[in-house]
C-alpha cells in the first residue's frame, strides 16, 4: 500500500479511491492502520456525526437516504458508513444497505458498507477509524447506520454525537418499545413509517414515557413523526437535529462526548500496531485531569456535579496530589502538581489545564506490556511502578495511542 500519510492527502483532495484505500488499511489493521491513526491526529472533530439506530425493519437505510439528499441539497458533503451483520457461519455480509442507496452519489457523498465481524455491539471495529478518516478528509455530516439492533446493542453511543433512534409501529406491545436498555440512548426519537396504522399511538406512547433529567431540569427527548418513503416530516427532522447540535455545542457538552469517544475507543477496542491485542480490558479505570489548583478545581465535581471525593493522595514519585472522584464504572483523577519539574507541570505548562491521561483496567499489566512491546507498541514504562491508590500502572506514549496518553492500570 501506498504510504498512509501520502494517501491520506491524496485522500483529503477528496479522491474517493484512496478514502476507499485507507478505511480498508484500517479493516486491516496493523501497522498501516497505527500510522495512519498517527497522521489523522489534529485533523479530527470538526464533522457532526450521526448515529441512526433502531430494530430490524424501521426503515433506517431509506431515512439515511433521504437525509443524505437534503444535507447535499444545503452544499454539505456527507460520508456514510453502515454496518451490517455478519453470518455466523461465513464470515460473510450481504451489504445490503448499499443495495438500498437509491440515489445517485455525487462527488459531495461517500458510501462505505461493512460487516460487524462479529463484533457486538451494533458496530464494527473498523467503524471508529472510518469515522476518522471521512472527518479528517473534510466531510461536514458524517452519518452511522448500526445494524438492526435488540435492547444491548448500543455501541453507537460512544461514536456519535447525536443518536437517532428509530421507532416504527407494528413491531411488538406498548411495553416491548420502551424497555430499558436502547430508548436512554436516543437524543432524538423517531417514529418513522408514522402513515402506518398505529403510527399516533407509538409516538404518543413513547412521549409518555419520556421524563426529563433527574435534575428536572432538562428537556424530554424530542419525538418526531416522519416517513421517509414519502418523504413526510424530514425537514422537522432536520430542524430538530440542527437544534440539537446548537445546543450540545453551546453548553460545551459536544466536548464531554467527544472526549469520551476517545475513552470509548480504548474501552472496546485497544488496537495498535500488529492488530488487536489479545489482554483482558475490564474498563476505564480513569480520566485524569490536570489542574492548576486541586481543591478549587474539585468544586465543579463535589458542588455542582454531585460527585462526592474519595480523598487526597500525594505520589511522591510521580510528584503530584491527586483527587479521586468515583463517576459510574471509573473516576475522575484530578492531578495537581508538587514540583515545578513535574510530568503534570510540563503539560499544563506546554497545553494549559485539561485531560492529561486516560487510563485502562487490565487484569495483567506484566502480560500486557509485554504483549504491547512484542507488537511494537512505544512503551514510556517497560516495567510497572506504583501510582495512586496502590495500583500497578504503566503509561503507553502517546505516538502510538492516536495522541493519547494512555496508562495501564491493574488493582487488586
């Protein structure tokens, strides 16, 4: 293959045979794909990105269709990447959503199938990268169809900035359409095939369903009526989705979900240079936040978020206090510096106070280093030492983590 930075600008010129090019290098994977991850750094995060969910039969490759049509209808360039599952069996997948792409494709679209591979989730591996490359060649709407998903599928939410759930009538009882699990994930609800019968009762249903944030602040999520066959309701829909980005944008949430993107890519998947590596990741441990002052940066976490403090602990051989604050499944490491010479000094010193690390859970920090350094992965510790709380961590440079400085993490 032709040298990933030289493709990626060929890529970027908005050449669809070398976008084609490098979404296969990152299907690949390996060390084609490590680089081309290296050079996409900085080149990311301007492209809204959609995800477009829902069961079997809602009607999600018609509505991405239609959507693309009216995007382009507004001088919008718009890549698409949908998933579709894989047989069990073969391996194989039939693809069928390129098979449902009506329109004509001008030069301002980009298409791209893949199979899940059996990967769960409503994704696929590669979807992420994809994702990257389409943003970094300069796409203004990136749109992700996920297969057709049940109630556990709902990968997406670490991919997209907005998810569209889909909703159609006819598809089981009033209960079945607002069971845990997939309704939380929708920023926008929509009932499409709403000229069905049943149409008014499904949209009713779920807007009776839906209460605000716990805080009672926060609005319901919209519910909008569409049918995409006959082309009813889309410009709502669109409406409603350019508000819905104002919004995140605005309150600076687009950024927290941006971030746990990142977070959500090292989660699932770790994968470098050589492939996917083949340690147990239990979760993200951490995120760790570099600040200036620990206690006066705390009182956004314990005030106004809620978050209740598990304690100050200085690491001498680190030379930094840290504030641990418990956030669902990992926490928030809040990292101020006891040296001027500190690691955590030298960053804010070099970028300004923000996220300074991610870490990883892993069960065997001895094994994963060790499988990471025979991948060729650039290690900053070859060998774990001591952090905070007693565990046994590693960092992995940031030159092979997309940017990211990444720890590892075991506890007992």
């Amino acid at each position: 293959m032709e040298r990933p930075e030289n493709l990626l600008k060929t890529a970027q010129t908005g050449d669809k045979r070398a976008i084609s090019k490098l979404i296969s290098a990152v299907e690949r994977g390996g060390t084609d794909a490590a680089a081309l991850s290296f050079h996409m750094q900085g080149k990311t995060g301007k492209a809204r990105v959609i995800g477009i969910t829902g069961p079997p039969g809602a009607g999600k490759s018609t509505l991405v269709n239609k959507l693309v049509l009216l995007y382009r209808e507004r001088g919008e360039r718009v890549g698409v990447i949908a998933v579709d599952p894989s047989s069990m069996f073969t391996g194989g997948a039939i693809l069928g959503d390129r098979v449902r792409m009506t329109g004509d494709p001008d030069e301002g679209v980009f298409f791209r199938s893949m199979g899940t591979r059996g990967v769960l989730g409503g994704l696929s591996e590669a979807a992420r990268g994809a994702v990257n490359i389409l943003d970094s060649c300069g796409f203004d709407v990136i749109i992700v169809e996920t297969v057709g998903v049940g109630q556990s599928e709902i990968e997406i939410v670490n991919l997209a900035d907005i998810v569209l759930l889909l909703a159609v009538p006819g598809l089981g009882d009033d209960i079945q359409s607002i069971k845990a699990g997939l309704l939380e994930i929708g920023d926008i609800i929509v009932v499409n095939k709403c000229d069905l019968p049943g149409g008014d009762r499904v949209a009713t249903e779920l807007k009776s369903g839906l209460f605000p944030a716990p805080d009672g602040k926060g609005d319901k999520t919209p519910v909008v009526m569409v049918s995409a066959e006959t082309n009813s309701g889309l410009s709502d829909l669109i409406e409603v989705l350019d508000g819905r980005y104002k919004a995140l944008k605005s309150s600076g949430d687009i950024n927290a979900r941006r971030m746990m993107r990142v977070a959500g890519a090292h989660r699932s998947t770790l994968i470098f240079a050589g492939g996917a590596i083949g340690m147990k990741c239990l979760n993200i441990d951490h995120i760790g936040v570099a600040v200036k002052n620990l206690e006066e940066a705390a009182k956004l976490y314990t005030d106004i978020l809620g978050i209740k403090s598990a304690g100050i602990e200085e690491v001498d051989e680190q030379k930094v206090k840290v504030m641990f604050l418990p956030c669902g499944d990992c926490e928030f490491e809040l990292l101020e510096s006891t040296s001027e010479d500190g690691p955590v000094a030298v960053f804010i010193e070099k970028f300004g106070e923000g996220v300074q690390h991610i870490a990883v859970r892993v069960d065997d920090i001895d094994s994963a280093i060790s499988q990471l350094k025979n991948r060729g992965v650039r290690m900053i510790d070859e060998t774990p030492r001591y952090g905070a709380g007693g565990a046994r961590i590693a960092f992995v440079h940031p030159k092979s983590t997309n940017g990211v400085l990444l720890e590892l993490c075991e506890r007992n």
